[in-house]
C-alpha cells in the first residue's frame, strides 16, 4: 500500500510512569517505527552511546539549535536542557516512516502545536497509588520531593485530555501491544487513505 | 478498566471484497467481539442455522419489525428482506461488549444516522481487477451482471469517505490483523476513558 507521509507518534505521560521502559519494551518488537533520539546538554552516563542514547551538546549549541528553530520542542531541567531534533523527524515522516517520540507532557503539548496531526498517546498508571510506589522504588529521592512529583503527575493527568490515546500502563507487553495497534488502527484511518481511492476507481 | 459501554463496530464494503469471509475468520480469533445476527425473510439454505447464520422470519413479521422501529437498518435484495435486530446491539454495548455488524454499505450508511459514535470499517478490495476476479470465480453470474455489480462496487467505493477506516483486504489474515487493532486501539481512546481520569485524580 503506497503512503504519503509517515505518522508522527508521541508519546508521553506524568514522570514515573514508565516511558523509557514501555518504548525500549516496543523497540524489540518487529515494527517498522523508527526511533527519535533526543538531544541534551547533560554529560554521558556511563554506557550511553551518542547517537542511540542521546545527541550530547555544549549549552551553547544547543542555544542556538533552539534560537534557529532546529528544536521540535525542548525544555530545561535542573540546569540542563533537553529536546527533539526536527531535522530527522521531518524528514524520516516525508520519506513515509512512522517515528515514535518519547517525551514529556510539556515538550508533548509543544509537539501539538506544530504537528496537530500526530498521534498522541498518554501513557497512564493504573493508579496514583501505584505511580508513587513506583517513584518511591527508584529509591533515589526524599519524601518531600515524591510528594511534589506526584503534585506534578496530578496536573499532568488532568492533561490527558489533550491526547487522542490513553493506554494504561498495567503491564509492559500488554501497554506494547496497545501502542503498536494504535499504530496499525491509525495507518488505516480514512483520511490518511483517502488518495487510495482515487486510485483505485480512475485505474 | 471499567467501561460505560461497548463498540459498536460496523464491517462493510463492496459486494464481493470478502465481508463474510473476513468476518468468519476473525471468529476464529480469540477476541470479546459479540456478533450480530441478520433478520431475513430468505429461506434457509442447507446447513443454515435459526440464530446462528440468521434468523428466518416471515415477510409479514419482518413488515412488522420495520413499521415498529425494531431494524437498525434494512434493504430489500430480489424479493428478500435483510435487516439487523436493534435490540440485541443495543443491549450488548450497554453491557459493555463491542459488537460487530457485518453489512451492505447501503445499511452502514443508515447505521451510522442512528449510531454516529459507531466504528465504521471499510472493506476495500486491492484492486477493481481483482474485485472483478473474485466476483467472476463465483461462476454464478453472466457478464452482464458482473459489469452491473462493478458499476455499484465503483460507487459504493465513492462512499469510503463515510468511513471511519479503510482496511485492504488483499490477505484475509492481516485484514483480520488490523481489524483487531483498530478495535483495540478505539478502546483506548480518550473520549471513551476520560472518566477513567477522572476516577484516578478523585482516589
């Protein structure tokens, strides 16, 4: 079946949820979605590879990747920043390839702006009980500062709304499934065939 | 996950793209899909089954169903009535199972005035050439009729753009493929789960 463009799907959700797992998950799946890589300014932990974990910037770089509008959307946390190259998703949905973005709700609504023809998938706790313990296992961080994550996470759930998709994250394999026949479901959508019947009927 | 109410999903597209043959093979499958039962006033043929192929009714009864509102959509087809009981779709999605109709674009198109929130399928042969081969290794029909029957395919063919999604059935396996995505992927749609959200910030 010959397409156009390719789907611009982002997905997002509150921190804590389960992105990076649900997407590196969806990436051992033989789908043909192709990966945006996110660029930062933060320093290379230990095993991550330019390119594939990350593009590492210098601050000033990526101030003017941001100031030339080279940036799909980015932000800043605790002094660094991070964002999406537009380059390689503009042209990888031009050549006809889905790409997938991993990325926060702001950076997400940011998206929305620019691409409102994307798809938007939320990816949702089963429960706010469920997203704190999965925060507090992280083991990483005070109980004031899990009290206003979840704060955050609130506030980022009542965004949902904004999203065409919510997948609830119960487990891994069943949220990769969902996203992968949203992904199907979507490639089916009329709109996006429409010029199909044109063909067919002038054969 | 709690749901208020079922899909209603209607699979539809030109005589002979494969309507029947596609939905007998996602029967096979293990889905929650309910089926819908067709009403009509054809004689049963050998091996039919009252409640399972259809339900064989009298042209009288069938009059009466129509003038009391009890057919989601109805057409006569040489001498026969066809028709869909409203009242088991219609219980079935309150109970929260998805349904699926399998019917004539014509009877779509009536659904969809009484049902627009309804999941609408379009069946799409991979070409007319090869919508013509199917509908001649039938060998029941003189060419005057094939070329009858393509002229009304080619318009119903018009009508995809009523539709919701376009599924090519060019193999009855991915046909079934993505039909099962799409369900899926409807069943995480944000309107359908919003009040999800609103269950989780109200814990």
């Amino acid at each position: 079946m010959k397409r156009e463009k390719g789907l611009l799907i982002v997905l997002s959700g509150p921190s804590g949820v389960g992105k990076g797992t649900v997407c590196g998950a969806l990436r051992k799946h033989d789908t043909h979605i192709r990966y945006s890589v996110s660029a930062t300014t933060r320093k290379p932990r230990k095993g991550e590879v330019e390119g594939i974990n990350y593009f590492f910037k210098e601050k000033q770089e990526f101030e003017r990747m941001i100031a030339e509008n080279e940036l799909l959307e980015y932000a800043q946390y605790v002094d660094n920043y991070y964002g999406t190259p537009r380059q390689y998703v503009e042209e990888t949905i031009a050549a006809g390839h889905d790409v997938i973005l991993e990325i926060e709700v702001q950076g997400a609504l940011q998206v929305k702006k620019t691409f409102p023809e994307g798809v938007f998938i939320f990816l949702m706790p089963p429960s706010l009980k469920e997203l704190r313990s999965r925060i507090e296992s992280r083991g990483t961080e005070s109980k004031d500062l899990i009290d206003s994550r979840m704060t955050v996470a609130k506030d980022e759930i009542e965004l949902m709304d904004k999203y065409d998709y919510v997948v609830e994250n119960d487990e891994v394999e069943s949220a990769v499934e969902r996203i992968k026949s949203i992904v199907t479901a979507e490639n089916c959508r009329k709109e996006r065939l429409i010029h199909l019947y044109k063909e067919l009927v002038e054969e």
